[in-house]
C-alpha cells in the first residue's frame, strides 16, 4: 500500500496517514511511503498543511502514544534519511502494539530515529547560530537595502528556522537561499520560494546579481499565514 505525501516534510499528511494506517490495521511492511524530492515540491510543507485531507478513521489506537514521540517525529521528518517516515510509522505501530518499548532506551529503531533527530537539531543550531547575511542596497529602494544569505543545511530545515529569523530580521528586507528552497520576507510577511537553488555567498559577487535573485524571489514565492 501506498501512502503519498505532500511534501518531503509534511508531518500533518504523515500523521493523517498513520492514524487511518493503524485504524485498519496495515503492518508497516506492507506501506510504502512516497514523499516528492526537493526539486519537484512545489509547495512547502507549510502550504500543504493548509490542504484538507480526509478524517482519520480512527484516534483510539493513537490515544496510547506518548507525547515524546509526537516531538520525536517532528524532527526525525526533516532529516535526509528517505526511510524516515517508514521507520517513524514502525515505531508508531511497535508503540501500540508493544507499550513497553516506551522504556527501552536500547531498542534499536528508537535509538536510531533518536539519533535522527539529534542530528536536525543540531543542524537547526547551526544555521542560527552560523548564518551571516549579506547586505545588498537596491537602487530601486535608496535607504532599504536586502539582508541575503546562502547555506547549504544537511537536513530540511529551512521551515524551522524561518521564524527565529523572521523575529531576528523584523521590519526587514530579508532572504535565505538554500538548494532546496528559499524564503524570504518584505519585512512583513514571510514567502516560501520553489526550489531553485540561487548564488552561492561570495564577497566578489556583485549586488545585481543577489538584487536578480531577490526579484525571482518575489515572483516565485508563495505567502504564508
């Protein structure tokens, strides 16, 4: 059975499709999960879960699972791993099926995905912590110039650090490019850009080519709430 998601991070489309999974009782050997790569996402997971998706069949099966997993989950889908959902959907059936594996801090599919997150959260930490933005003036707006930067995170990230940016960079012009997608901000409201890769951050780059990228920006991007 195949289970589709919106987007290679799309946590709500994970959970619906798991609860209804569970509720008619479908192992986890018998799905497979199919999630678009970077370049063909042509929303970001942000957008699609403003999609509306069919209700659960049931809940009471995930009414035992612990809240840790909950939080768990939601890192372990912003890594690269492309087993990720299938291993998250094991050790949500395991968790029904089998309550004590909540304690058992050797279990290997729970280290693993244990690990999984570890790993995008301290890749969340460096993009904070790490990210230098460039100031780019744009003629067209004497006196409100562009913050620009460019990263290449390991995992899916970039949705994570969009609002510690957007409170960093409030009232400003702003944009971050990575090659799975970009966003950015006119100071007011945040923007999803499509997959497109953009410049590297280099000193000798000439501002008319971050102010072309910005402008591409603008007329691929996609608002959020």
């Amino acid at each position: 059975m195949e289970a589709r998601l919106a987007s290679p991070t799309d946590i709500v489309g994970f959970r619906s499709e798991a609860r209804n999974l569970l509720a008619h009782k479908i192992p986890p050997e018998d799905v497979t999960w199919t999630a678009p790569p970077d370049m063909d996402c042509l929303l970001s997971s942000t957008l699609a879960a403003q999609q509306v998706r069919p209700p659960p069949a049931a809940r009471a099966a995930t009414a035992i699972v612990p809240a840790s997993f909950v939080r768990l989950c939601e890192y372990v889908v912003k890594h690269r791993d492309a087993d990720r959902f299938s291993l998250l959907y094991r050790l949500l059936w395991r968790l029904v099926h089998e309550p004590h594996l909540r304690h058992d801090a050797t279990d290997g599919d729970m280290t693993r995905a244990q690990h999984m997150a570890h790993a995008v959260r301290r890749d969340i930490h460096k993009v904070k912590m790490h990210l230098r933005f460039r100031e780019v003036h744009d003629p067209e707006r004497p006196g409100s110039p562009v913050l620009m930067a460019w990263c290449e995170p390991a995992h899916h990230v970039l949705e994570a650090v969009a609002p510690w940016f957007t409170k960093r960079c409030s009232g400003t012009r702003w944009a971050l490019m990575t090659p799975q997608g970009s966003i950015y901000s006119d100071g007011h409201r945040v923007r999803y850009a499509l997959a497109s890769g953009g410049p590297p951050l280099s000193a000798a780059m000439p501002d008319a080519d971050w102010l072309e990228r910005w402008h591409q920006l603008i007329a691929n991007g996609h608002a959020t709430a």
